[in-house]
C-alpha cells in the first residue's frame, strides 16, 4: 500500500457513495489506474464494504450503553460461545474482547431505558459463560464513526 492507496482510502472514508471519476480526480490518477486500485483494494480485504451512516436518533433508536462482560472462565471454548451468541442479539452494534478484566465490552443501542432493560435482562445475561454485566450510559457521543487516521 503506497501513499495514492491511502488518499483513496481517505477519500473513500469521507465519501462511499464518490463516482470513480471524481475519485480519480481527487486523488491526482487517470480513470483506469484508480478503478484498478480501487478493486485492488477491495479483493485484498482492505475495503470490507459500503454502508451509510445512519443517526441512530432518526430512526427511534435513542438510548445507548456500553457493557462490559465478564466470563466465568475464559477457556478458548467459553470465549468461542460467548462470541458466537453475542452476533445473534441485534442492538449490540459493537462488541470488543478486551486484554484483563472485563473479558468485553459491548456497545448496545435500543429505544428507550426500558428496551434496554428488557435486553439486559433477557439477552444479555443469559449469554453462554457470563459472570458478570455491568454497564454505564452513554449521555453523549463526542466522536462516532471517525476516519481511520491515514
């Protein structure tokens, strides 16, 4: 990955839905080098995928929290349960292994306080292997979805 792969990246980061051509532009390369590297790019892994960014607000999604989890044992079997269970629940939108303890962190959205109670007591405490939940609110998000620094 040199320095034209990394504006295309940034540039990507700043605007998914950009033309090839406009991309081309901003980044100082012809239309067929950049649409190369571009799908270069995409087959090596390095672009996972487009999505848009949606205000979690606009669509009634109001209240978020950060859990962490601890595991009663942290064997390579519970670990592995753990994680594939955690895909299944759908309003945590971000989950983390971390180095000590807790074991995780998770960054869970729903409607209100109550939905998150009912997740928190339904969903998330019958995961496979945990201990322990504890969990804070979030009042404010100061940075969300940053661009990687490249």
């Amino acid at each position: 990955m040199d320095a034209i792969d990394r504006k295309i990246l940034a540039e990507l980061q700043q605007d998914g839905r950009i033309s090839v051509t406009d991309l081309a532009q901003k980044v100082g390369l012809s239309l067929s080098p950049c649409h190369r590297r571009l799908r270069a790019l995409e087959a090596g892994g390095v672009i996972t995928g487009y999505a848009p960014k949606i205000d979690a607000a606009a669509v009634g999604l109001q209240f978020s929290a950060i859990v962490f989890v601890s595991l009663r044992d942290t064997s390579g079997e519970s670990v592995q349960a753990f994680e594939e269970a955690v895909l299944g629940v759908q309003a945590v939108i971000r989950a983390e292994r971390l180095f000590g303890d807790p074991d995780f962190m998770l960054h869970v959205v729903t409607r209100d306080l109550g939905a998150f109670q009912l997740l928190y007591d339904r969903e998330l405490s019958r995961l496979p292997g945990v201990l322990r939940l504890s969990s804070t609110l979030v009042m404010k998000s100061i940075i969300a979805d940053r661009p990687l620094p490249l």
